[in-house]
C-alpha cells in the first residue's frame, strides 16, 4: 500500500505543470491563437473602435472640399402693377453664381488635421487590440491554472483515498486509531470543497473569455492547452527602447501632438482672407444684356479673436507634448514593474521545480516509510500531503502569474517581449 501511495505522490510532482490530461471531455482543446484570432475578429470593443476610424477617415475628404457653390435668381422690376423688364432700363431678370474659395493653404492644413485625427483614431484602434488580447490571455492563463489545479486536488485526493485504506486496514488489526480514518476523511472532504471553489472560478473566467469573443456567457470551452515553460525576457534597456518605438498609446499621444501642431498652422491661416468669385447675366428684354463678374474679398479685422486662436491651439499643443510624457514615463514604470514581477515569478517557478516540489515529495516519502512502521502518526502524514499540494498549487500559480504578466507587457510594449 505504502508503494502505491508514494507513486501517487511522485505522480503529482509535476501534474499542474506539465499535465495534459483531459479526463473524458469530449471538446477540443482549446488553443490561444485560436481565441486570439477570433476575438480579433469579432469582440464588440474592436468593432466599436474600427468603426470610429471609418467614420474619422471619412472626415478628411469632406474637410478638404470647397463650401457648396451659390446659385441666385434675380428679377429686378419697377412697380408692382406691371411687368416692366424690356421696358424700363432698370428692370432686369438674370442669374448668378458664387464660390467662395478659401485662402491658399487652408483646406490642405484642414486636411492634415483631420488625417492625424484619422491616424489617432487608427492608434486606438491598436491600443483597443492589445487590450482586448491581454486580457483575454490574462483569463486563458487564469483558466489553465483553475484546470492544472483541479488536476493537482484529484490527485491529492487519490493520495488520500489510499491513506484512508490504510488507516483503516491499521485500525481493524489493532495497529492504529479511528482518529486517523476520520481525519482523513475530514481533508477529503476539505479537498472537495477546494474543487467547488475553483469550479466556481472556472465557471466565472469561461464567462469573461466568451464575452471577450462575443459568445453567450456560458457557451462551452474546451480544456487549454499548456503555456509552456517561462522563458527569459528581453533586457530592460531593450524593452524600454521597443516601448518608446511601438507602444501604441505613446503613438496615439505622439499623433495629437501632430494635430495640435497643424492646428496651431491652421489657426495662424485664420489671419489670411478668404475670397468670393462670382459671375451672372441679367436680360432687360429687348435692351442689351447685363454680365457681371465679382471677387469678394474677407476683412480679417477681429484679429483679437485670432490671436486668442492661437493661443488656444499652442496651449493645446502644450497639453497634447505634456501628456505624451507623462504616458511615457507611466509606460516605462509600467515595463519596470511587469518586467520584475515576469521575471521573479520564473525564478520562483523554477526555485519549486528543482527544489520546493522535490522536497516535499521525498519528505511525503519518508513520512509513509515512517509511517507504516509506527515511527511517526498520522498527522504527520496529512501534513506532508498538504505541503506537497500548497507547493504544487503555488508552483501552477507563479507560472500564470508570469505568463499573464508577459501578456500584459506585449501590451504596454507593443511588440514581443520574450528572447
């Protein structure tokens, strides 16, 4: 009995790491490109800001485009009780057209305005994706650790079970105590209320992860597949070179700068005058024809108002500048942080694969050994048990940390992170 126990035990060694078991379910597993390319495809977030770059795209051409062209009808008689076009000089009826055409310059700067308004729309669509991803890999990760320790609990209960069959074969030849049958009883049942709670949590994180891809919140997910190991990260010096070239929130700040700029170009046009050409024909009957050409011309005279435009499109470049560097420093202290935490999380992963879960496991071993001649009691032996679980259960929990935190990073970076 004591042999089996202790292959049971050498068998949860590794069993929340490395398992890929998928005890009898019947869907597929379930794979993180596969979820990743789907929430691309269909997360109502992404869609909403897809649909605000069409819409900023739109914008510039309209913007661009002249004022609408004026058509004018005209009738110009003398009196009412007669009609007296044809016969009076200054009765008439004509026609006239109108455009007005901004001064050179202005519609190209109103363009560029609205294209780096364009391209901003275009960023957030980019920040919205990898937030989107994160946290759906953030949940994916949360779900293979809830799976690789529910792993770990049934096997720990299969442990148990074994012990409990000893204690009792024990006490029914004199050589133990009831106590020890009812306490390992009393940790089975423990062990069945761990397994509640982490089907409780399972039952929450496949929620979260459909409603990432638009499913129904209890549409069924298969069992994921293994993360893998936690692989070295980049430097720092090279994740924080990659953040200030590829995070897209500092490239949407970087781009409302460049609005404010050509805002600020825009704004010092206003100076400029606009102009008026129009061009019309009036007909007097039988007395000659009346053509009439005319160039209107704006007075820029409220050139207080126009200062004060200025000013407020620099003090918006101004904001815009500050902004970008305060989300640049929240960015590196953001890379810093995660970096740490990716990077402690893979020295504790592997500080309990060679050491921590070992050691447990040979202390389980010569608890049994122990045990079984009488040398140490019971409790002993649930303790060791419990320890052997906790380790493992720690060991799956810092390897999800690390993979979340590395998703996180991808995020903030925008680019890989991992050598």
């Amino acid at each position: 009995m004591s042999s089996s126990i202790f292959r049971w035990a050498a068998c949860a060694l590794f069993v929340a790491l490395l398992s890929r078991l998928s005890f009898g379910q019947e869907t597929p597993a379930l794979k993180l490109d596969d979820l990743v390319k789907e929430a691309l495809e269909k997360n109502p977030e992404i869609q909403a800001a897809q649909a605000v770059w069409e819409m900023a795209k739109a914008k510039a051409p309209q913007v661009k485009a002249l004022p609408d062209p004026t058509l004018q009808f005209e009738l110009q008689n003398i009196g009412l009780t007669g009609f007296t076009v044809g016969k009076m000089d200054m009765s008439m009826a004509g026609i006239s057209l109108s455009q007005t055409i901004p001064y050179p310059g202005k519609r190209g700067l109103r363009r560029q305005v609205a294209e780096k308004e364009a391209e901003g729309s275009g960023a957030m669509v980019d920040v919205t994706r990898r937030s989107v991803v994160s946290r759906l890999k953030t949940a994916y990760y949360d779900l293979v650790f809830i799976h690789q320790s529910l792993d770990a609990v049934t096997q720990t209960r299969r442990i148990l079970q074994d012990f409990e069959k000893t204690a009792e074969v024990r006490y029914s030849v004199g050589e133990g105590i009831q106590q020890d049958v009812l306490k390992a009883q009393v940790e089975l049942s423990t062990l069945t209320q761990r397994s509640v709670t982490l089907e409780q949590m399972q039952e929450g994180v496949c929620a979260m992860i459909n409603g990432l891809l638009d499913r129904p919140p209890d549409a069924p997910l298969g069992r994921p597949e293994d993360p893998g190991p936690a692989w070295p990260l980049l430097p720092l010096a090279e994740l924080n070179r990659l953040a200030v070239a590829h995070s897209p929130e500092l490239r949407a700040r970087l781009l409302a700068v460049e609005v404010g700029e050509a805002g600020v170009r825009l704004m010092k046009k206003e100076y400029k005058p606009d102009f008026t050409v129009s061009g019309g024909w009036r007909s007097r009957g039988g007395l000659d024809d009346l053509y009439q050409v005319m160039v209107e011309v704006d007075l820029p005279w409220q050139r207080e108002r126009r200062r004060y435009g200025v000013l407020e499109a620099r003090a918006s470049v101004d904001a815009a500048q500050k902004s970008r560097r305060a989300t640049e420093q929240m960015v590196l202290a953001r890379v810093r942080d995660l970096s740490t935490m990716a990077a402690k999380s893979a020295r504790l992963v592997e500080l309990y694969r060679t050491a921590v879960i070992p050691q447990a496991t040979f202390s389980l071993e010569s608890a049994t050994s122990a045990y079984r001649v009488g040398k140490v009691d019971f409790l002993m032996i649930l303790d060791s048990v419990r320890t052997l679980l906790e380790d493992e259960l720690m060991a799956q929990e810092q390897l999800a940390d690390y993979h979340k935190a590395v998703a996180c990073l991808e995020e903030v970076v925008g680019a890989p992170v991992v050598e």
